[in-house]
C-alpha cells in the first residue's frame, strides 16, 4: 500500500483533486484550440480513452474564447494553458475555464499575475501554477514556487495545484520530493518534453513512477509526442502498475522461450484488445490473469492469479483460484479465458 502525502482538495469542475481522491488522469489537445470542431473532437476522444481533465493551449484571444464553445461540448473539466500574456487568463476564466494553468516564470509582473488570481478567486476556480525547467526564473524550483505560493496566499488565495517539470527525469523528482515537505497543494506530475512513444513513456514511468511510490501526486500526465490518446493509456498503465487505481485486468504473461510452442504473443495481443473492449462490462478491479507459455512456471503463476492459462503443445490448462478449471485447446484459450473471467461478474 502506497501511503499518499496528505494535501488539500481542490475541485476542478466536477472533479476533485488531492490526496483524499484517486490519482487523476490528465491529458492536453494537440489542435489550435481555435479550430473548436477539430478540438471538441480530441477532447472527446480522449474522454473515450479515460481522460479526467483536458487541457487546451491559449495563444490568442481567439482561442480565450473557444473555451466556451469547446466547453458546451464536452464532459470532462476543461483546463485553459497560459503562457506570457495575462489577459489570455483573464478571458479565458470569463470564458468558462474550470481552472487556469500558468507559469509565472513567464508573467513578470506581480501586478498581472495579482490580477489573474483575483479572476479566478472569482469565478471560483482553482490555478496551477506550473513551473517549467525551460523558463525557470533563475532562483530554481523550490524558492520560485514558494515565492509563487506566498504571492498567492498573500491574495488569499488557496486553491493552487502545482507542477515542477523538467526534461530531466532526476531533476523533476528532486523536485517535487524537496516541495513535497515544504507545502500541502496538491501537485500534478509530468515530465516535460519526454519525447516520443518508447522513449517518452519510460522517462514518465521513471519519474512519475518514483514519485507516485513516494506517495507524491495527485494529478498526472505523460507528455508525448504524438496521440494524447497513448498519454492517457500510459498514464492508466503506471498508476494500475502500481496498484493505485484499476482500469482493466492485469494480464501477467511470461516472455516465452524455447519451451514455449505456442504463439504466445498472439494470444496475449488478442486478449488485450478484447479487455479493453469489455472495460465498461465489470469490474476490473484487482483481477489478474496469467498467460503463460508453458509448464515450468506456468502452472506456478496460473495459480497465483485469479484466474489463468499454462499452455502444453496444442492445449492449455485452466485454473481459477488455484485450481484446475479444464484443459482447452489453443485455438479456444481467448473465447475461454474471458468466458472464465466473466462467470461470477455482472455484466
Ligand atoms: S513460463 Fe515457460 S515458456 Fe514462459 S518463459 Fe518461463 S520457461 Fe519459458
């Protein structure tokens, strides 16, 4: 069990966040925002995928004012970014934003960013203040975000989220650990610029991963360069692989060898796509299944999991909870497994 860092609870939307929550899924639209068709259409995708809160990046005016066009269309609390220009917070929160992302590195003045703060103290909405290795003032992390919180709390102002991210996966968590004891906002964790699909997502699982396990993190999301869709899948993946929310079974399969003769890989692809198809159909949670390719470990691992497979030449074994449920030809193992999976479960 991963003890979470006790923070307070900010809602955003309809969502909660903090650590009395479950770890929240986050993603951000890679459209001009002010193409609202083309950006209700991602949002909703991402939606589909498990996103809990969207994030859209404001360059203009123009885009400021999307946010109320994109907001009627979906269903999931919609994030406005801002970088450098206050007046794009300003609108943005008039336009319906359920909560602000900014980085003060980028908005000088105090002035300004007092402004933001007294927008959104009224409109009820929460900041993040998000701080990024790139455009990092040069006092560092931890002095600019508790120079940042004191600015906010001297507004009276206390419903902040906040993010510390590097490219650096080392610099990103020494981060949020060294903040960790120093405040209790919650955080939103991420890698910045991790790259593309392989590369992107084990930094992610690095860092994030590092700090989930120090039970640091509230809010998360896997930056990569490409479909948001894989960011959130990821990010699903990290926190069900640390056991801190479930999303589908967790299919435990062995890498295969030369004792291995089936196609194994195959099989495990196949049973894949169809748990994630029938991840509205019952609850998954906690529920492992064991693929296994043969008799050494097989039978071993079958039994450990709630239910599970060990293949011979042309026929697998069935078990569930420990015990033999039937030997099924290799052709069948699938269609079997989920039937075996879905006895005892409503649909
Ligand atoms: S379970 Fe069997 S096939 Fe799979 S890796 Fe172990 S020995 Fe090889």
């Amino acid at each position: 069990m991963i003890k979470r860092r006790k923070t307070r609870t900010i809602n955003v939307g309809s969502v909660k966040i903090g650590s009395g929550q479950p770890i929240r899924i986050q993603s951000m639209t890679k459209t001009d925002t002010r193409d609202t068709k083309k950006t209700i259409r991602q949002c909703l995708e991402l939606e589909a995928a498990g996103c809990e809160i969207v994030r859209v990046a404001i360059k203009d005016m123009k885009a400021a004012e999307a946010l109320k066009a994109i907001k009627r269309k979906i269903n999931i609390p919609l994030v406005a970014d801002i970088h450098f220009d206050w007046r794009l917070a300003v609108l943005s929160i008039k336009s319906g934003a359920d909560k602000i992302r900014i980085n003060p590195g980028n908005i000088k003045n105090p002035a300004h960013i007092k402004e933001v703060i007294k927008t959104a103290k009224d409109a009820k909405i929460p900041i993040r203040i998000g701080l990024n290795s790139g455009s990092l003032p040069r006092a560092g992390f931890i002095a600019s975000a508790l120079k940042y919180i004191k600015l906010f709390e001297k507004e009276n102002f206390r419903d902040i989220i906040i993010s510390l991210k590097s490219s650096d996966v080392t610099e990103t968590v020494n981060a949020y650990r060294k903040l960790a004891a120093l405040c209790n906002y919650p955080f939103h964790l991420g890698v910045t610029a991790a790259g593309a699909y392989d590369a992107g997502i084990v930094k992610s699982s690095i860092g994030i991963g590092a700090l989930l396990l120090d039970g640091i993190g509230d809010t998360v999301r896997v930056s990569l360069t490409g479909d948001p869709v894989q960011e959130v899948i990821a990010a699903k993946r990290i926190l069900q692989a640390l056991r801190l929310r479930s999303f589908v079974p967790e299919v435990i399969s062995c890498p295969t060898c030369g004792r291995c003769q089936v196609n194994l890989g195959a099989i495990v692809n196949e049973l894949e796509v169809r748990l994630s198809a029938m991840k509205h159909r019952h609850s998954s949670d906690g529920i492992s299944i064991a693929v296994m390719g043969c008799e050494v470990n097989g039978p071993g691992e079958a039994k450990v999991a709630d239910i599970g497979i060990a293949f011979g030449k042309n026929a697998g074994i069935l078990f569930k909870k420990g015990k033999i449920v039937k030997k099924v030809k290799t052709k069948n193992a699938t269609k079997e497994l989920l039937k075996l999976l879905c006895a005892g479960h409503k649909p």
